[in-house]
C-alpha cells in the first residue's frame, strides 16, 4: 500500500455536487493499493498513521500525533499513486491492483484506521470522480510505502 499523508488544516471530498465527508484539523490521506497488498500492510500502516508525530505541540515542535490531537482523518482512494512514468510520457497504472482486490481491502483499512483512530473517520468513494479539496498545514506531506518501509 502506498499512502500520501497530509496535514490538513480541513478538507474535503466532493461526488456528484454533493460533499460525502468534510473533516476540521487532521490528516487527508490518499490511499493506493497494488495486487500483492494484504492485512499485514492495513495493520502496519494503520499503526504508522496514528502515531506519526506531525503536529505541533506547545514549543512548536511536531511532537504530537493524531491520537494525541483528537483530530479527524479523511481517507480517499487513488489508484494513479502506483503509476509508473518510466516508459514513454503516458503513465502504465499497471501496478495498482483491479477493483476485486482494492474495493475490499480499502474498505477494510477504512474500517481498522476507524478503529485505531477510536472514532469515524471520512471516506471517499471508491471508483467515482472526487472533487477533494484541501488546505494543507505546514505544508505538511509524508509518502509511505509499506513495501518499501523508509
């Protein structure tokens, strides 16, 4: 799984007109799964997110983490984030796994960070045409591969 975490000052995700989740401070994530994604990855990177240290605590140092902030997360799906540029200027998304596999397993990893979060966190829709909308703070960006744990 492939994830860009962002610190959002608020965002928001638009389908059809209609805004399906808006959330205050916290974290917009934007989630990419390939074939070879399983629990192992859902359970690391749930962990990772929660706990990653990217707000500001009293002296102004990012010491704190989403837990420690009570903030909100919106997760939104996005199959271009395995996109593979290195032949020719059309991207290949070749990588990025076919929907039999992603639906369930976003689905499943909305449902464990929900859990790890210890409240709901906003979704997208997986497959339709989002309008997202964010104000990022900081800017605050963290790419995290679980495949390639940096």
């Amino acid at each position: 799984m492939r994830v860009v975490i962002q610190r959002a000052g608020h965002a928001s995700v638009t389908i059809n007109g209609t805004c399906k989740a808006s959330i205050g401070k916290g974290l917009m994530i934007l989630v990419g799964i390939e074939e070879s994604d399983g629990k192992e990855d859902i359970d690391w990177l749930c962990k990772k997110i929660v706990n990653l240290r990217v707000f500001d605590d009293e002296n102004g140092v990012m010491n704190k983490s989403i837990l420690d902030t009570g903030g909100d997360i919106l997760v939104i799906s996005q199959f271009t984030l395995h996109a593979s540029t290195r032949k020719g200027n059309r991207p290949s998304y070749i990588r990025a796994a076919r929907p039999e596999i992603s639906v369930p397993l976003y689905e499943q990893f909305c449902r464990e960070l929900s859990l790890a979060l210890g409240k709901e966190i906003g979704t997208g829709e997986f497959g339709a045409d989002m309008k997202v909308e964010l104000m990022n703070d900081g800017p605050v960006t963290i790419c995290v591969d679980t495949k390639n744990k940096e």
